[in-house]
C-alpha cells in the first residue's frame, strides 16, 4: 500500500475516533521518524511522552528480539524472571514496596482507583470518594474517563461511576475543604499533561500528601507522563519531599511496548488478596524485558542528566522565542523535557505548519505547544526544532 491507500483505508476500515495528520510514518532512529515517502522529521512528540531512548535503540531492539524469541507470553499463572525483575527495581528506585503490571495508563489508573477503594473500605465503608482535578488526564477506561475532570471525555457515555468528585488544581484550600472521612485518595498529576503541562506550586504536592495523611486518604500520583525521566528524575515526585501511597506509569516505561504498572506501600498493597485483581498480558514476557531495557539505558547513558540539562537549554532557548513573539507567546514552562509554551491563539496551524517543515510537535489543551522529545536527544536537535518553530511563528 502506497501512502495514499493507506490513509483511505485507515478512513474506511477504522473508527473514526482520531483526526490523525496525513502522514504515514514507516520508519524511525534515534530522535528522527520517516514517512512512506522517505521524508524525514525530527519528532519532538515521541508518540506522546512515550519514546523516551528514542527510535530503534539498538540495545532496546536487542532485548525485545532475544526476549521474543525465548519467551513472549506465559499467563500470569506462572513467574517469569523479566517481570519479577522489573517489579524489583520499579520498587527500589520508586521507594514504594510493590508493584502490579498492566498494560497502559488507563489501566493502570483503574488498577489504582480498586486498590483505593479496596483500602479505604478497610477503615470505613464509606470511604469510597475519589477527588481530582480540573483539566486533569486519566484515561478513557469507565472509571478513568469519569476520574478526569473534563466533560468533553465524559460526554454520551453516562451514567458513569459514582463516587467522583472534582476540585481546582494547585489550590491547597480546595483540598483542605473538600478531603474527608469520605475521601479514600485524592489523585493528582506531579504535572498535568493533557491538561496543558501545568506545573504547581512549589510545596503543593508535599501539602496535598499531609492533608490526605492527616485525614486518612491516600495520595495517588498519575506519573504516567512525568515518570520514566520525563522531568529529569524518575519520577516527578523525586523533586520533592513527599511520599505517595500509589504511584502509575505507562508512557516511556517500555520505551514504546504496551505496558502500564502501579507501585504502591506495603500497607495499602496489603489489601489485595488472590484473586482481587488480574490481567492475562499485563506484564508479560515480552513487555518487561523491554521496559527492564529501557531502565538500563536511561542508566547506563545518563539519561536523567540530559533530560535536566537538554530540558534546561529547551526552556531558555524557548524563552528567546517568546521574548521575540511576544503578542504570540505569553509563557514557557516546564520540568526537564516535558515542556509547554502558551500561546495567544489556537496552536493547530503552527503544529501543521512545522510539520510540513519536518518537525513533529503536540499542541494539547487548544492552546499549549507540548515538547515531550526523546530523553536522549541533544542541543543540536533543539536547535534543529527551534530554529523551525522560529521560522513559523514569524508568520502568525
Ligand atoms: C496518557 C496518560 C494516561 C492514559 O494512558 P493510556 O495508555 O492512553 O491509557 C493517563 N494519565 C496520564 C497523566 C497520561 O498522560
């Protein structure tokens, strides 16, 4: 199939449930994808947070390939030593004791509201409540979709899960207010993603864990975007001082294989008994020898390091092109590289724009330019990226 019949059969056979650009993508390496046409883009989205080592790493593709041809798929019946070494050290490195594995985001937030509600039922059986935030993301599973706070997900699929309620992001008194004896967790993005790479306060996400300690709650954090070395730590909530009670990944943790897990202490993991949850693929074989890969090369090359400082020179580099556009652009802002830049109008034609130009950016929430390359990328890709952008913006 040429590029063309592909897209017109996409148009036929698939539920139109995505707008997708008019590019057929063949190929990648390193921080560069191509087309059915071999034209080459420098791709500053990375499927969305989710190629954090980039595109075909040797040593991840190694891995996947010897771990394919040992041992794809066993059930969840039986051990495997790549699952039960990913647990071990998704574990040390978290600081939390225990691990479950499945096989997105979605899943594994919807993983975590049962492991909640489970928990706060053993304190009181009214414990049941989950608050989040407003413009939060997580996910499009019944639970999740209703746990973020955004009608437009929502809408034509009620009724939906009760149980929820919803609070302004980064406002410490709406949390006072609102986290009760009802409240069995509060979860919260260290950043929102979707939401428009919303970056809190200094000090909100410690105050929110001692407001849901003092009251009995849980804190989850949905580090499915921030984890994996997106901000330059692990994980986001590495910056700061606080200890969640659950954790979630997905995104970059298989460097692009399908795979979700949720981290959480022993005292509230402790609920679970044989039985109370499951999954037939969630971390298979296959899925954590590759996320085990990625670990190993976000280790082995520093990759926190570069996230920090590429992240850095992202921003600053940004900010130039805000002080030049400045009708245009009202802020940069982000942690790492997971970077936003706020804009006075919608950012569809800019994304179009640099598309047409070879580089693949996101704008989310309407009017956020999203930046969520590679971690491995360098300065020179910046200012491959930049000096494109810089070209486009000049026409708005
Ligand atoms: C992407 C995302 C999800 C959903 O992940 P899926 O794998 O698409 O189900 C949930 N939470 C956050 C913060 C995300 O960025």
């Amino acid at each position: 199939m040429d590029a063309n019949q592909v897209m017109e059969t996409d148009k036929k056979y698939y539920m139109p449930v995505f707008s997708r650009y008019p590019l057929v993508l063949t190929k990648g390496e390193g921080p560069y994808v191509y087309d059915a046409n071999g034209k080459k883009y420098l791709d500053f989205l990375a499927g969305i947070a989710v190629n954090v080592v980039g595109h075909g790493h040797k040593k991840l593709v190694a891995a996947i390939a010897e771990q394919a041809a040992k041992l794809i798929h066993v059930s969840n019946l039986y051990h495997t030593i790549p699952q039960t070494t990913l647990a071990k050290t998704l574990a040390q490195l978290s600081g939390l004791d225990r691990v479950f594995f499945a096989n997105s985001g979605a899943e594994a937030n919807e993983g975590a509201i049962k492991l909640a509600r489970k928990y706060g039922k053993t304190l009181n059986p009214d414990r049941v409540e989950i608050i989040t935030t407003e413009n939060c993301f997580h996910g499009r599973t019944l639970a999740t979709l209703t746990a973020t706070a955004q009608p437009k997900y929502q809408k034509g699929y009620e009724p939906l899960p009760q149980g929820f309620r919803y609070i302004p992001y980064n406002d410490i008194d709406a949390l006072e207010k609102q986290v009760t004896d009802k409240t069995c967790a509060v979860i919260l993005e260290p950043i929102q993603g979707e939401g428009g790479v919303n970056i809190p306060d200094a000090g909100y996400l410690e105050k929110a864990g001692e407001i849901c300690r003092s009251r009995g709650a849980l804190l989850v954090l949905d580090e499915i975007q921030t984890g994996m070395g997106r901000t330059g730590k692990l994980f986001a909530f590495q910056h700061t001082k606080l200890k969640p009670d659950i954790v979630t990944m997905a995104k970059g943790l298989g460097g692009g294989v399908p795979i979700g897990a949720f981290l959480a202490t022993e005292k509230v993991a402790s609920v679970f008994a044989p039985g109370d949850h499951g999954t037939t693929f969630g971390g298979n074989a296959l899925a954590t020898a590759a996320a085990n890969a990625v670990l190993d090369i976000i280790a082995e090359e520093r990759l926190l390091d570069n996230a920090e400082s590429m992240g850095q020179y992202l921003l600053q580099t940004l900010r130039k092109l805000q002080a030049k556009y400045p009708a245009l652009v009202t802020e940069v802002r982000g942690l790492g590289l997971m970077v936003g830049m706020k804009l006075t109008k919608p950012g569809k034609d800019i994304v179009n724009q640099c598309m047409d130009k070879g580089i693949i950016i996101n704008c989310t929430a309407g009017d956020v330019l999203r930046f969520v390359p590679p971690l491995t990328i360098q300065k020179t890709h910046v200012d491959e990226m930049v000096s494109v952008l810089d070209s486009v913006l000049a026409k708005f």
